[in-house]
C-alpha cells in the first residue's frame, strides 16, 4: 500500500518495500546464480537465478532450487549447485 505521506511515494521506496517483503516470504531465493553439472561431475552451463535456468532448460525452478540446497541429489538428471 503507497503511504499517503510524499517521501514514501517515490518509486525507489516502493520498490525497497516491495523486495523486503520478497525477501520476508523467501521468494528471493531464486535470484542466486546456479550451475548445471552432469552427474559425472561436468559443468554444462553456469545462470543468472533458477528461474533463468528454467526459462532456458525448461526444469522446474523448484527442482532446481531444492537440489541446490541438498533437498534433491539432482533435477532432471543434472547435479544444481548456488555459484
């Protein structure tokens, strides 16, 4: 909600409020660069979040951020590590 007093109006206040509560409810996670690693260990290509490695390889943002954080060994037949 915009507060009706001037300073809090300005669009770099808005969108300060907007990322805190992003990152209050965890949906900033996404943001941190991944890698994509074959399960011999390889690296195939390094993105600038899950969900761009999502948009690109077309796995699940979700099963890519769950293997990064040791939830699954691996996403789609790829090992996904945070860079």
């Amino acid at each position: 909600m915009i507060d009706s007093r001037r300073k809090n109006n300005d669009q770099e206040e808005i969108n300060r409020k907007i990322k805190e509560t992003k990152r209050k409810n965890g949906s900033l996670s996404c943001e941190k660069p991944v890698a994509q690693y074959t399960i011999d260990g390889t690296l195939v290509s390094t993105y600038d979040s899950a969900t761009d490695a999502e948009r690109k390889t077309g796995i699940s943002r979700g099963g890519i951020q769950r293997c990064c954080v040791g939830r699954y060994s691996q996403a789609k037949g790829y090992v996904w590590k945070y860079i």
